[in-house]
C-alpha cells in the first residue's frame, strides 16, 4: 500500500546572512531537472519493466538588510512524475513551500526578533493505491492539507551555517479545502469535517545547518517542530527532520541522498520515513541586485 503526501516531500530551508549591511537586494535562483529511464527488449531474459521518471525544482531566495532590518523570502517548488508499464502516472514528488521573515537584529549579533510567515502544501492530487497499482481514492491535494504558520520570536545564528528560530508566540492554520479528502481520510487531517480550516495556537521551532564537509559534498538538515499550547502531550507535537548531503560531480550535475522522518498525529500514529537518490542536473543563477 502507498500513500502520497507532499508534506512527506523533501523540503529545504537555506538561511542567508542578516548581518551584511548592504541596504541592496540580494537574490538567487535554482533551477534543476532529473530523468531516469529503463526499457527491455520482449525478450529480455533478465526481467524489468519498462519505465521512465521526470522532476524539476525551482528554488528562489532574496534577502535584504540596512541597519538593524532585515527581509528573508523563499521559494521551493518541486515535482516529479513516473511512468511504468501496465500503471497510470504517479507522483515522486510535489511540494510547494513559501517562506518570509522581517527581522529586527539586536545589539548582540548572534540573536534578532522576528515575525515570518511560512505555508506548505502541494500542486496535484495524491493517491493511495491497492496491491493492484489502481489507485482507490485520493488523499491530498492542492490545500488538502496546507499549513500556513505565523510565528513571532527570536533567532539565534551564532555563525554562517547554522541558525535556530523560537517562534514563541506562533499561529498555525490547517487547510483542506477539497471535500474529497473530507470523505477518504478519517480524521480530515485534523480538520472539523463541516469546516475547512483548523487553528492552532502555540510555539514553532525551526533549526537549519549547511556546510561543506569538503570541497565537493555538502550536508544539509533541517529541523520543524510545532506543539500546541492548548494540547502540551509529547504524543501531539508535530516533528520533521530533513537530511540531504550532495555530492558535485561537474559543475551543472549532482547527485543527493536525501532521507525525511516525519511524525504528526493528525496524519498516521507512527513514525513515517523516506529516502530518495537523485542524480539530475542543476543550475544556479548566482547573487543578482
């Protein structure tokens, strides 16, 4: 049995520098496509199914500090689809994440306040498919969920590759606006069955590392927790830990190993896991005003 939800996706964080005082815009732009294709001759002895898989990301940062303020916004959307033989298409990834912060930097330059705003969601619908790859009802789908959280807190960024956020004072807003999933998921992602929108008020924390352990690999993880101030139980608090090192094999190719655990009550009583290889293409437009 498969499950598809974006919020299972790989979603990455990258935290520019606040203390630059340049009072200039400073933006960046990532554009990157993977294909992998398998097909067998009918007598093809070895066995295999013919099969081909298609994604592409967009990553857009832009950031801006004079004196004591500064903007953050980011942009990662990625999907991907495969096809293979005797199955319809079905998704290996589909996320949308939008994230902004306005903050204020304070004398120590280590800590600043801020107000952001971040959502989550994805593009298509998501199946749950049975042992016979025909998919029986659909779970997600565009702000089927979707999470919008607004947090008011402080950061503390001791130095250029990691970062943490106490959003002390954080509201979050759970969307499933498809009255579909109304019908197919049993607890309508927390989400009263008669209304489209779930409000919670508590503390988000969100942790980012990203450094270089040498020349040509990266490692990357990130860390997004929420508890609600109403339901304080350890079994309620929502977790996700993304980790991703990537390896620059030339200069436009990468290949990245990524693995997701996820756990949030409102969708599954477990621990989920995912891990994903890619090898595809990337490009990036580098610092622009």
């Amino acid at each position: 049995m498969l499950t598809a939800f974006a919020q299972n996706q790989k979603i990455e964080i990258k935290e520019a520098s606040l203390y630059s005082d340049t009072g200039k815009w400073n933006n960046t732009l990532e554009l990157g496509i993977n294909f992998n294709q398998s097909s067998f001759s009918p007598n093809w002895k070895g066995g295999g199914t013919n099969s081909y898989a298609i994604g592409g990301l967009l990553n857009g940062t832009s950031s801006y500090t004079k004196k004591r303020f500064a903007f953050d916004g980011k942009i990662n959307a990625q999907h991907g689809i495969q096809n293979t033989k005797g199955q319809e298409l079905r998704k290996t990834i589909d996320v949308l994440l939008i994230d902004t912060k306005i903050a204020y930097l304070f004398k120590n330059p280590k800590w600043s306040g801020y107000l952001g705003a971040n959502l989550i969601t994805q593009f298509t619908p998501g199946y749950e498919y049975d042992d016979d790859t025909l998919y029986i009802e659909r779970q997600s789908n565009l702000f089927a969920p979707a999470y919008l959280t607004i947090p008011l807190g402080v950061q503390y960024k001791p130095n250029s590759y990691f970062f943490a956020r106490f959003g002390v004072a954080s509201l979050r807003y759970t969307f499933v606006t498809d009255p579909e999933i109304r019908k197919t998921v049993a607890n309508n992602y927390g989400v009263d069955t008669n209304k489209k929108v779930y409000r919670q008020f508590g503390m988000q924390i969100v942790s980012g590392y990203n450094r270089d352990i040498t020349s040509t690999i990266n490692f990357k993880a990130n860390y997004f927790g929420f508890f609600d101030y109403d339901r304080v139980r350890v079994t309620d608090f929502v977790h996700r830990l993304d980790i991703v090192f990537t390896a620059k094999v030339t200069k436009y190719i990468n290949t990245t190993l990524s693995s997701i655990l996820f756990y949030d009550l409102t969708q599954d009583k477990d621990v989920q896991l995912s891990q994903v290889l890619n090898v595809g293409f990337l490009m990036k437009l580098g610092s622009t005003e």
